[in-house]
C-alpha cells in the first residue's frame, strides 16, 4: 500500500474527520435555513438558550459557547433589534442585564424547532429507525467526552 492510499485511508476511516464533515454539513444547511429568519448560527444558540432558560445574565449566555464576550453581546443586539429578546436590569447587580424572549421570539420559535427537526431528518434519511435511535445513543454517549 503506498503511503498515499494509506493517508486516504487514515483520514477517511477517521471519526474525527467524519465528525466535522457532517458537522460542516449541519452548519452550511443551518445557516442557510436561519438566513430566511435573518439569524445566524450562534444568534440561534442563544435564542434557543433563552426560549429554553428566560431571564438568564448576557455572561451566563456567554458562558455556554465558545464566543467572545463581545459576539454575544453584538448577537444579543442583532436580536434585540429583530425585536425577538430584550434586555431588562438585572435585579441584584446595577451592572448586569438578564436577557428574557420577547412575544415576538416566543412567536418565533415553532420555527425553529420545525428547522432543527427538518435538518435532522434530512442528515439521518438513510438510516433506519433502530439505527437513529442507536446513532443518537451513542452520541450522546460521546457527548460528555467532548465537553471536557
């Protein structure tokens, strides 16, 4: 075998590789589907944190992704102008805000759980039921291992 096919082999057979080929899939077919709704992948990470946890600080937001403070905060802005979250005075702390969706963003999200539902039924297709049960299984096996 020469070190060419044996280099093809490698990464092709790679579960890394295949990882973050299906995860760039996920991204291009997300953010094509969120540009329709004018968000962007972390805007949408942020508006489902908060439709999932209302009233939570910018810093707690931030905390969860691996963003810069100032993205989150230009993500919130993007969305506060959409009109979909808003900013109300932290009731402890003169220096913090707690973010809350508003109707509108309430409004919004059976949009976005029907995008995510079509986005994964799409990527799993070719799998059979007892496969996406089993493929979901095991990355959420996994998943702990990659949050360290």
């Amino acid at each position: 075998m020469s070190a060419m096919n044996e280099t093809e082999m490698v990464r092709t057979s790679s579960v890394g590789w295949m990882i973050q080929r299906i995860a760039r899939h996920l991204d291009r077919e997300m953010s094509a589907r969120l540009a329709e709704h004018d968000l962007s992948i972390l805007q949408f990470a942020i508006m489902m944190t908060v439709l999932e946890t209302d009233g939570l600080t910018q810093a707690s937001i931030g905390a969860q992704y691996s963003a810069p403070a100032y993205a989150i905060s230009r993500a919130i802005d993007h969305l506060e102008g959409l009109g979909l979250l808003e900013r109300r005075r932290h009731p402890k702390s003169r220096r913090s805000h707690t973010i809350h969706a508003t109707e509108k963003g309430q409004s919004l999200a059976p949009a976005l759980y029907t995008i995510v539902r079509e986005v994964n039924t799409e990527l799993t297709a070719p799998l059979g039921k007892w496969d996406k049960a089993r493929f979901q299984d095991l990355l959420t096996r996994l998943l702990p291992q990659a949050s360290r």
